[in-house]
C-alpha cells in the first residue's frame, strides 16, 4: 500500500477516492480495483503482522481480545485448493477483525489433517504439535496483556485438537504465573457451522453440499481468489458416510477426496454470500464473547 492511498485512506472512512500515482483520483466506488485496494487497506489496518509493538501497546488498552484463524493444508478434491481451509478462516477472520475492530493474528495455514495426507500436497501438524504451537502462541500474547482468544476456523479436523490445547493453555499459564492467566478464555468458531451460512448451503446444494471439498467452502476460496478457479472432471457418484481412520485407508474409501460434496455448483457469487453471512454472524459471537468474558471479570 502506497503513501497516497493511505493519506486518501487517512481521511476517514467515509474516503472513497483512492489516489494513484500518476493517474490521480479514483472513485472505489465506480473502480473494482480501487475498491479492492480500498478495502484490503481497511483490513490491513487491524492485522498483527501489519502493527507496531506501540500500536498493539495502545490497543491493549482498549481491548484485551484477539482473533486467530485457523485452517489446514489438504487437498479438497480435484478442484479445491490445498489452501481452502486456510483461506476461508483468514478471509473472514481479517473481515470479523474490521467489523469489529479486533486485532487479528497470523493465519495458523497447517492444522490437524492426518487422514489427508495419502494427497500430495497434504500438510499436517500431529495433534500433540498443534497443541503445542496453540500453547506456545497463546502463551507469548497472554504475557503482553491479551485475555480473550477467539479461533475462527476452517477445518473440522482441529476442533477436538483445538479444545484439548484450550485445556492444555489454562493449566500451562498458572504454572508459569502468566499474569491474568485466570482470567484467559479461548474460544473457537467454525465458520462453516454458521446458522446462516449452513441455511444457505442447504438451499443452494442440498446434499450435494457433502462434508469434505464441500461447494460452500470451494465457492468461498472462489470469490477470495478469482484467479485460482479451477475445472477438472468430477465423477457423477461421489463417496460418502464411511468412518475416517489412516490416510490410506482414507484415500482407499474416497478416492477423489471428495466427502458426498459436488463442488461443481460453486460460483464466485456464491462465495460472496457465504462471505458476509459469516462475517456478520461471527462478529456478532465475537462481541458477544468479549461480553460475556468482561461480565464474568
Ligand atoms: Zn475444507
């Protein structure tokens, strides 16, 4: 992000020229590209990485919250990128981070996907590593301050994982005498789980949404990143309802990748949807967490 957007940004949120170099005033509004730029700005604004260590000092002061997404590296069926978990959580976590102005962390990309990893391509954390990496991440912001920990993730695979690791922090923090290591809470949201989102799942794709390379999650990596759609051939009959156990076994069951989902019937637009339901979904639970932490001291 260049200065001139940032002074034409500095102005306020009601700013909607983005000023380019050479070329002058543009109109967000009537540019998708300006648009583009405009709202990346606005997003960035509230991303860790992006801050001063006196930035994160001052928000401190107003907020003792922070939101993580979590995704996963594993293939998502002839079609969906490798990426598609992480993308997901980051996308609408970076927008949860603007609606509500939350500072937002670095995106944890590998997660817990053993049983994807007869895939090439397919990265995993074992359990026992992730609980580890969700300790050791939770721990460094907790000794500056930070209480509230919210996950928004993109995998079902870290869910039992997640909770163990939440288990794992409450403990670890007492025994190293983290300063307000009581009063830590951590919290994760799967953002497919949404009540909006999975309505319009159901509506758009019935069964055909499937759980694994579903059409939501593929539409929604669709509209972050046009340019990575991609088209492959997908057998009509699709494998479905088996018990996971190894990833050979897993990929000996659902050959393709594929859980019961035709991810065909993804479209950007779609993607779009899926985006600001829950977005706005999330950000409601994400205030209403920092609430109900805040009452109970
Ligand atoms: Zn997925």
């Amino acid at each position: 992000m260049t200065d001139s957007i940032q002074k034409a940004v500095s102005v306020g949120d009601r700013a909607r020229k983005i000023y380019f170099w050479g070329i002058g005033p543009i109109d967000a509004q009537r540019c998708d590209f300006a648009r583009v730029k405009l709202e990346r700005y606005r997003e960035s604004r509230m991303l860790l990485h992006l801050s001063t260590w006196l930035e994160v000092e001052d928000y401190l002061e107003r907020s003792k919250g922070i939101i993580l997404p979590i995704g996963s590296t594993e293939q998502h069926g002839p079609t969906g990128l490798i990426g598609t978990d992480a993308i997901c959580a980051e996308a609408i976590a970076r927008g949860v981070g603007e609606v509500t102005q939350a500072l937002v962390a670095p995106t944890i990309n590998v997660g817990m996907a053993l049983h994807h990893t007869a895939f090439p391509g397919s990265m995993s954390l074992r359990p026992s590593t992730l609980i580890l990496l969700i300790r050791d991440y939770i721990t460094s912001l907790a000794r500056a301050g930070f209480t509230r920990f919210f996950f928004i993730n993109g995998h079902g695979g870290n869910v039992a994982t997640l909770k163990a690791a939440f288990a794992e922090v409450y403990a670890t923090l007492v025994d190293l005498n983290v300063p307000m290591a009581e009063q830590v809470q951590c919290q994760v949201s799967n953002w497919y789980m949404c009540g909006a989102v999975y309505r319009l799942a159901k509506e758009l794709y019935g069964d055909q949404e499937g759980s694994h390379a579903t059409p939501s999650e593929v539409a929604l990596t669709q509209y972050v990143y046009p340019e990575a759609i991609k088209q492959a051939p997908l057998n009509e009959s699709v494998a479905k309802g088996h018990t996971i156990y190894g990833a050979v076994d897993f990929r000996r069951r659902y050959p393709d990748g594929r859980m019961g989902s035709n991810p065909a019937l993804a479209t950007p637009e779609h993607g779009k949807q899926f985006y600001e339901l829950a977005v706005k979904e999330l950000s409601s639970t994400y205030l209403e967490f920092l609430g109900a932490a805040s009452s109970q001291g």
